[in-house]
C-alpha cells in the first residue's frame, strides 16, 4: 500500500472526524489525491467504519463485556471459518480471532447484563456441534483500548509561557 | 512604620548585587509569563517544549534504576557509558567524531553547557557574536562574564539565515567566538552546508572560536540538520552543545552535553566540577535509555511536529499574515506588521480579546519586532481552535 494511504489511515486512527483537506494540509499532498485515496480504501473495505471509542464506565448502564475461549473441531473442508461466521454473526458477538495456543477462537460478547452474557454462552455457544469448551472470563475495568488510555493521568504539566 | 523599614532596608540590598548582574535588563519573557498567568481559558502556543510526555520506556528506566538505588555521585564529565552513546549517536547521525573520555561533558541541561563555554572562553571586553533574533539567554551570560554580546540581525527575507555579509561587518579585533543557534528558537531557521561554507571561511580568517546550540538538531523538516562542526576545519574550534530535552521530550530532566577540543571541555569541566559537581544521575540513566531504545518514538514526535508545522503555517497565510517557512524546531514566526501593531500590542490583545497566548517576537533581540513567535508544540485540535481566535483577532482589528 502506498505511503500516502498509510499516513492518511494513521492519521484517521487518531481522529476520524478530519476532513481531507486537513488531512491534506497536515501531510503537505494535493486534496484531491488524499480525497481520492480515501475513496479507494473505503471501497475496498480497509476504512470498514468511522466508529467512536468509547468509555462506557462512566455510562450509567449496566453493561457486561466478556471475553471466551472456546475451542472447536474444525469442520472438513472449510476449517475454523464455517464455526468462526456462526458465532460472529451474533449480534451480541463484539468480535471473533482465531488464535494460536491452548484453544481456537477468542470471543468478546457484550451483554445487558452478567445473567445474559452466561445465557449466552451455555444456550447458543456450547451448544454449537463444533464447540469443545468453553472459558469465560468478565472484564471488570478497561484501562486501554485501541491505543486510548481510558483515564488519563498525564495531563499537561507545562508552564504556559516559557522560553 | 516598621514595614518602611522593613522595605526599605530590602530596597537597600541592591548596593551589595554585582553591577553585571544588575544591569542585566528583566527578562520580556517573563513580564509576559505574569500577565499570561492571571488570564482563563487561553490556548497556549507560547510553550517552548514539546508537548509529549517523555517516552514510557525511558521514564521506567529511570524508575527501574532508582529501585536499584543508583543515586550516588557519577564521573564529573557523566556516565561514561551515556558519553559512549552521545558519541556513537553523533557520529551516526551527524558525521561528527568526539573521543569520549575527553571531548565529551555531559551538563545540567544544554543552558549549563552554554554558561560553561561563555564562562570559559571569555575575558572582559571580549565580542562575541549573535545571530538575531535569538534565543533569550546567550547575551545575558556573555554579560555576566564581562563580555559583549554583538547582535548581528537575520531576516524572513533570508528564511533567518545569517549570512557572511552580515557577519562580516560586526567583526572587529575583540571578537572572540561566534554564537550559532540553528534550528533556530524563535524562527524555525536552519542552516545547510552551503550556508555555513561562506560563515566558516570567515570564521578561519578570523581565528573566531563557535559556540553552536544544536538542540533541536533532530527537529528538521526535509533537510537534515547540518552541524557547524561537521565542515572542513571547523571541528577544532568548535563546541557543539546539544542535548535531549526536545528531540526526546526531557525538558525537566535537565540533561544536555557538550563536545568539542580537549583542551576546551577540560576547562569547561573545571567550572563544572566545581559548580555541578556531575549531572544527576537518574537524569542520565534516562539519557542512556533514550538513545538506545528511543530513537523510534523520537521519529514519531518528529513527525507529528512536522504535520502540525504544515497546518499552522498554512493557517498563517491563510490568515492573511507573513509566515516564512520554518524548517526545523517547533515554532513558526509569522510577521504581524501587516496589522500595525507592535509585537507586545499584538501579543497583549491577542492575549486578552483573542484568549491565544504567544510570545512577542521583540524578546528575542534584533530583528523580532513585528513578529510572535507561536509554538506548534500542542495538540492539532489546539491549533485549529487557536487559528480560529487569531483568525477573528486579525479580522476584528482589520476593520477598525
């Protein structure tokens, strides 16, 4: 991929919202180029969305997250894939990895609530033929995401005015 | 009563300070730094460091040492470790050769490093020149030890390079050395090879001693820095002072060094030894860990400054006020006289109507009036919100 396009989604992993022609300003290239280029990643689906993190601790909702190991037969054929769709395309499937070392897929589920996610799991994933086991394991605080420190400590210390 | 006395025996005081120190006018910086301090809600592009937190890695060095209780005293001249790495770095990077054990100080930030060369180097009456406009601390030193501090003025026409023209006509019998601070803090000036031939034959026929602050050597953006000290022959009669408080964001850790002749860092190591004793130890553990592991986060911030260079001299011009283009450091200095107003009038409203807080180009000597000098040293959303209120500034004393 060309280095424009790298520099273009890099600076789109820090902030989504920037215009090409920011995005153009900042890397010194044409608009039209960096418009063009955007265009081309979003068509072959390497920009997939334009999504927002977010903190949801300090939402009131009740929410669980929780992460599963699950380990499979894989299916004739077709491997760990045919498995790997019937779980994603649950709606509370957050996402899917297959994984190297002691099981296959990692799941990450969201749910209302610690009941849902554990229904979840014994009612539609352990219950899939392929399915050996399972581990789940709740996250209880999230400290960074996508490269996003959630509470930030290192605030900016520096004397507004120095030589 | 007792507090006139009390006020006037404080006032009385004065009689005992040294008349270099005394006549050492107040610092612009800091009259601005007072009025800055009362005011709420500003954007700040007055800042002179970078807004990065030092690398993670090179703080958890420092913080892994001082669980095994490295806090003793180093060698006067530092770690000989971290003098091997700042010359490997130097070499590597700037084609310059220093002998560790005896070409290398390592100091309490770059300022130390300029005191010790002024200090020792200079007899009263000696000249030494200074490139204009310039960062604040070169000719208040000079002053202390009983020397001259001859500005020599550089222009946005010339992109703030000095040229031999210019030099040549404030060389008299008494200069002494040569002070050359490029990239250049306020003006994002720099100097290539080509530049600098015409100064170095000058600086040979002449006999002149260099004193070049390279701290923000690692802050250029599509040339590489050229050191003083890599031209032919300048070597010998040069001090390179650097160290790694921008390219690495240390500012607070103090640590600097310098480089230069035998004979120069040996006299440089006598002030120092007896003034500093040695750099601080955990300061330079850090240094260590930054130029062996941290040079990929410092290509980051690089980048990064380079981007947001992009941004605010565009938004300059944009604006409809002179910028030249800066090429290295993190500062642009766009020309405000357009508006017609003095750098502290514009610097002032700017402050007070505008809430964006930049530093008046006159602090910084000859050739800075009718400047501000503006750091890019902060967040890209900062910068955009920033060139929104100089936008409207600019607009709104347009129209009167």
């Amino acid at each position: 991929m060309s280095d424009l396009k790298v520099s273009i989604l890099e600076l789109l992993k820090e902030d989504s919202r920037r215009s090409p022609e920011l995005i153009a300003t900042m890397l010194g290239e044409d608009v039209d180029a960096v418009r063009q280029a955007i265009e081309e990643m979003e068509r072959d689906k390497i920009i997939v969305k334009y999504a927002t993190v977010i903190n949801w601790n300090k939402m009131d909702d009740e929410k669980e997250t929780a992460l599963i190991e699950v380990q499979i037969t894989p299916e004739r054929g077709r491997g760990f894939d045919a498995i790997a769709e019937r779980i994603y395309l649950f709606p509370q499937v957050k996402s899917v990895y297959l994984m190297s070392g002691s099981y296959d897929l990692l799941v990450e589920i969201d749910g209302k609530n610690l009941k849902e996610v554990a229904s979840f799991v014994s009612n539609k994933l352990s219950t899939l033929d392929s399915v050996l086991s399972t581990k789940t394991h709740f996250i209880l605080k999230k400290y960074k995401q996508d490269g996003v420190i959630f509470e930030d400590h290192e605030g900016d210390h520096r004397m507004v005015i120095s030589p | 009563m007792i507090k006139q006395e009390q006020e006037q025996q404080t006032r009385s005081m004065e009689r005992y300070l040294s008349p270099a120190v005394r006549n050492i006018p107040p610092s612009g910086i800091r009259k601005f730094f007072d009025l800055v301090s009362g005011s709420k809600d500003i954007i700040s592009l007055g800042v002179g460091e970078p807004d990065f937190v030092t690398p993670w890695l090179v703080r958890e060095a420092c913080v892994y040492s001082l669980e095994q209780g490295r806090t003793s005293y180093t060698h006067n001249a530092g770690l000989p470790e971290l003098r091997e790495e700042i010359a490997n770095y130097l070499h590597k990077r700037f084609n310059l050769t220093y002998e560790p054990s005896r070409q290398i100080i390592v100091t309490v930030g770059g300022s130390e490093a300029i005191d010790l060369a002024l200090r020792a180097i200079l007899v009263p009456g000696d000249e030494i020149i200074v490139p204009e406009p310039t960062y604040v601390s070169y000719s208040p030193i000079t002053a202390l030890c009983g020397g001259v501090a001859v500005p020599v003025q550089t222009y946005a026409r010339d992109n703030f390079k000095l040229t031999a023209e210019a030099l040549k006509q404030k060389l008299t019998p008494k200069t002494k050395a040569l002070i050359l601070s490029y990239p250049s803090n306020p003006t994002g000036g720099i100097m290539g090879y080509e530049d600098y031939l015409p100064i170095a034959k000058l600086v040979e026929e002449h006999d002149l001693l260099v004193i070049t602050d390279e701290i923000y050597a690692e802050l250029t953006y599509g040339a590489n820095h050229v050191s003083f000290a890599s031209l032919p022959g300048m070597k010998d009669r040069t001090i390179v002072i650097s160290g790694f408080s921008k390219a690495f964001a240390m500012t607070g850790w103090r640590i600097g060094y310098a480089c230069g002749h035998p004979d120069l860092v040996a006299a440089m190591l006598k002030i120092h030894q007896y003034t500093i004793m040695c750099a601080p130890v955990m300061a330079q553990v850090a240094a260590i860990e930054s130029l062996r592991n941290g040079l990929e986060e410092k290509d980051r911030m690089v980048e990064a400054y380079n981007q947001r260079r992009r941004l605010v001299v565009k938004g300059f011009r944009d604006i409809g006020l002179d910028c030249h283009e800066p090429q290295g450091a993190f500062y642009a200095f766009p020309s405000i006289q357009s508006t017609g107003l003095t750098s502290q009038e514009f610097a002032e409203r700017l402050l007070l109507e505008g809430k964006v807080a930049a530093v008046p180009g006159d602090v910084f000597g000859l050739g800075g009036e009718g400047y501000i000098r503006c750091s890019y040293a902060t967040s890209v959303n900062n910068l955009l919100e920033a060139l929104e209120r100089i936008h409207k500034f600019v607009q709104k004393i347009r129209m009167f």
